[in-house]
C-alpha cells in the first residue's frame, strides 16, 4: 500500500490535492477532509455534493463576510475541492489519498516544482559549498602538515641527541629524512627518501638552507585554514582592494592636471605694474611714454611732442 501511495505521489495531477489538503488543514484544522468541510458522505452522491456545494458557498461568499481575513481564500479553495469531487477521476484520486492517506515524501517533482531555486538561489548556493569545500581541504592540509612538521622535529632531535632525547648544548647539523623512495645522493650512493640538512639548538629546530641561512621549524609553519583564504573571501577582498586604490588614486591625478594646467597671467594694463614681453631697460623713452600715455578707461590721451 505504500509502494501504491508513492506511486500515485509521482504523478503531477495528484500535487494539486497535496496542496488543498495542507492548505485546508492549515485554515479549517488538523484532519479537516473535503467530505467533512463540506459535511458530506464520503460515499455522497453528485447531487449531495452539488447541494452542499452551495450551501457552503452561500455561508463563505466574501460579499457576506465582509472583512473577514482570509475569506477570499478559503471561496476560492471551495470551488477547487466542489470541482474535483463533481469530476469521477479527480474523485478517484483523491477518495485515494483519503483512504491510504497522503505520503510524507510527495515525490521529487512536487518539491521541486514548488520550491525551485531561481538562478541567485543557485549562485549563492554554490558559492557557499565550494567555499566549504574549499576550507575543508585546508583543514585537512594543515592537519598533514603539522603532523609532518612535529615529525620532523622529532627525528632532528633524535639524531641530534641520541635515543635517551635528552637536550645537548651547542648547535648540532643533522639529516632527516622526509620519506618518499630511495634516491641517488650527490656523491652516487642510494639515500633512502628525500634528505633535509637540520641544526638543532637546545629545543630549537632550524632548517638549514643551501646558502647557510637558518629557518625556524615549529608548528607556526604550517599554514591553518582560514574562511579569509577561501577564493570567494579572497576575490571579495581583491575587488575591494582595488576600488579603494582607485579612489585614492583619482584625486591625486586630477590634483597633478590641474596644477599643469596653470600658467602665469600677464597683469592688466591699466595696473601699471606690467612690461611688455621683450622689452628691456635700454629701449627708447618714447616706448614707455607710449605705455604711459594709456588711460585706465582704454582711451588713448594726445602725446604732446617736445620740440
């Protein structure tokens, strides 16, 4: 019987009566039925239904109810439910489900067709998944990396100091393998795994790098997951990075071309104070009383020739 309610669940015409059902629960009650709302039978004839139909539409009418909430709704529902018991096959359907009740899984089609993502819903969906993805893999990174990093501290002092792993004064060079398969070291022998040059101070851990240089070795060296180093977080960050440089940079060059763009003005001629350019202090002295023979007004004022 069961199998049979998942069945009937699939398909598409039955999603309609999962609705009213909740709905009509939801307005009218807990166990509220199509027969009981309508005080019917459930082995009520179509003019039983068709009477009882009426009834009820002339008690729920939304012109005798008038600012009753939610009335509008529960007419409209009465008119889908009278419509499919007057129908032999929407009946049948739902005498169905009335008898074997209805499924708590109504089938993949029902919930999708009802709570369908739009394309934000999916972005925002995936951004967040793969982000969680992202930051697991790093949890897990960094849990490899300090299980490596304790490990090889632990074989520098044991080659260091000897199995009794008692602390020794002064720096001491070791070699510790990392793992991985045997190689052929510089001088031709097989190393097993690959080799790392190490100095030991007291409880310190260095690694030692080709050009001498000493690098501490501690679980700070491997790098903890963060939600800041997830891709989304770090293109968020970037884009902000760059809009605030913009801005910054934009009242700079606006300032630069501004300040270009300025050039000495020659003072007014009725100031006094400005010179021609080119003129130099050994022209001739008609020159300047040509100069000064300008009134502030613009007009010219008669020169008056020295015999």
């Amino acid at each position: 019987m069961h199998l049979n309610t998942r069945s009937h669940a699939d398909r598409k015409e039955d999603h309609e009566i999962f609705d009213l059902v909740s709905a009509l629960e939801a307005s009218e009650g807990k166990g509220t039925t199509f027969y009981s709302w309508l005080d019917v039978s459930p082995t009520a004839t179509l003019a039983q239904i068709n009477k009882a139909y009426r009834k009820k539409s002339m008690q729920l009418h939304p012109d005798k109810n008038p600012g009753v909430k939610g009335i509008h709704e529960r007419f409209a529902r009465l008119g889908v439910i009278a419509t499919i018991l007057k129908n032999t096959e929407g009946r049948k359907r739902y005498d169905f489900f009335y008898k074997n009740g209805v499924p708590k899984w109504r089938g993949s089609g029902y919930y999708y067709a009802r709570f369908r993502p739009g394309l934000g819903t999916v972005l925002v969906f995936l951004t967040i998944l793969t982000s969680g993805l992202q930051y697991l893999v790093q949890t897990l990174n960094y849990k490899r990396d300090l299980r490596r990093v304790e490990l090889a501290i632990r074989d520098a002092r044991l080659a260091a100091w000897g199995p009794k792993m008692e602390p020794l004064q002064g720096k001491r060079k070791v070699k510790v393998n990392l793992g991985g398969g045997p190689r052929q070291g510089e001088d031709g022998n097989v190393v097993a795994g690959k080799m790392l040059d190490m100095v030991v101070d007291q409880d310190n851990v260095f690694i030692l790098d080709p050009s001498g240089s000493l690098h501490l070795l501690d679980i700070s060296s491997a790098t903890p997951a963060a939600i800041s180093n997830t891709w989304f977080i770090k293109l968020l960050i970037s884009g902000i990075r760059k809009l605030s440089y913009s801005k910054e940079k934009f009242p700079k060059e606006a300032d630069h071309a501004q300040g270009a763009s300025t050039v000495d003005r020659p003072d007014s001629p009725g100031s006094g104070t400005g010179t021609q350019s080119g003129a130099s202090e050994g022209e001739e002295p008609h020159q300047a009383s040509h100069v000064a023979a300008v009134k502030a007004g613009g007009r010219r004022r008669k020169a008056v020739r020295k015999r």
